[in-house]
C-alpha cells in the first residue's frame, strides 16, 4: 500500500483503500452504511464541473460526497 492520504485526493480513475474515517455521530453511521468501512475499495469516478462533489464507487454503488466529507477519510493506495 501507498502512504496514506485523504479521498478527496484521489483523482478521476483512481482508487484506493479506506484506512479509517475521521468523523462521528450521524455522519459517520452514514458514511458506514454507504459501505465506507476500513478496508473498503473505493474509486473516484467523476468530479461535478465545479469539483464538488465527486462520484465514488464503493462496493457496487455509486454515491456522491461533499468534499469536506471526503476529507475526513483517510485511504491508501492498493
């Protein structure tokens, strides 16, 4: 694996691995739910025009986030 670095870094067609996920309360129940759990393989997969948000694919799903959720998971790459 590569250094560790927030998803919001990853840029279109990359992906990586969810290391862990610096949030809490509801926010972070959610952002399990959408299946962002460590280990989890997530790929950037397009970027809005005015770059936020940005589409992921996590576990089959294509979810939209903010970036300022994005950036509070920490992933590295596989």
């Amino acid at each position: 694996m590569q250094d560790p670095r927030l998803l919001s870094g990853l840029a279109v067609g990359q992906a990586a691995r969810v290391v862990e996920i610096h949030t809490s309360g509801g926010m972070r129940r959610r952002l399990q739910d959408l299946g962002l759990i460590p280990g989890a393989r997530v790929a950037c997969i397009q970027r809005s025009p005015l770059g936020d948000p940005t589409a992921y694919l996590i576990r089959g799903a294509v979810v939209a986030l903010r970036r300022r959720d994005a950036d509070q998971i920490v992933v590295a790459g596989i």
